[in-house]
C-alpha cells in the first residue's frame, strides 16, 4: 500500500504568513494584546487554520511565527497579514507565502460531558 500512487491530493491552498522580529523595534509588550485580540478574531471567523511561533531548542518561542490563513488571493491575504498590529505598528515584518496542503492527517476527541478536547 505504500508503494502505492495517491489516487488524489487534498489540495486545499493557504497562505502563510512568516511574521519574523525586526531589529530595535523596541518593546512590543504593550502590543501583545491587539495582536491576539487580531489572532483570536481571525479564528472566530474562520479565516485562521492555525498560528504560533517557531521553537528553538530549549522549547521557548525563537525568530518567526507563522499564521496559516484561507484567503482568495495575494491581495486580501496581505490585507489581512497588514491588520496585525505587530506589523502595522512596526514590531514585526512579514513574508507570504501560497501553499497547498495535500497530504496529512490529525485526530480530535472531544467529550461532551465534561466540555474537554484533545487535538493530536
């Protein structure tokens, strides 16, 4: 079976936001909370598939995040990548990127009597 031909890929396109620091751009604390308030309105409304930063090796947050978003185009893709706050108000540079997720799997058990969830 797994010499065997996928029949069809997923195909389902994103872009990637890489949101990476810029130099002497001072303390961005104070933006923190705008920029999840941004994340956490991309997630209600559907256009955020997922986010978080890159991890160096002793586990903590290092260099770029990375946003995946559903968006038409380039054009409203950077739209909504220029909202961020991180980036509007100078914290943080971004690149896109188009992709096309083809092939992957995850699991999801939720259990409705005690409202928990696990994502693997």
């Amino acid at each position: 079976m797994a010499d065997e031909a996928p029949r069809q890929h997923l195909g389902k396109h994103f872009w990637i936001i890489f949101s990476e620091p810029v130099e002497n751009a001072g303390d961005r604390r104070a933006a923190h909370h705008l920029h999840l308030a941004h994340q956490y309105d991309l997630e209600a409304r559907g256009i955020m598939f997922a986010a978080g930063p890159f991890l160096g090796d002793d586990g903590k947050p290092s260099g770029p995040g990375m946003i995946i978003i559903r968006a038409r185009d380039e054009a409203a893709a950077r739209e909504i990548a220029d909202r961020d706050p991180y980036h509007k108000l100078g914290f943080r540079k971004y690149r896109l990127q188009r992709w096309a997720m083809n092939e992957g799997t995850f699991g999801l058990r939720v259990n409705f009597s005690n409202g928990t969830y696990t994502i693997d």
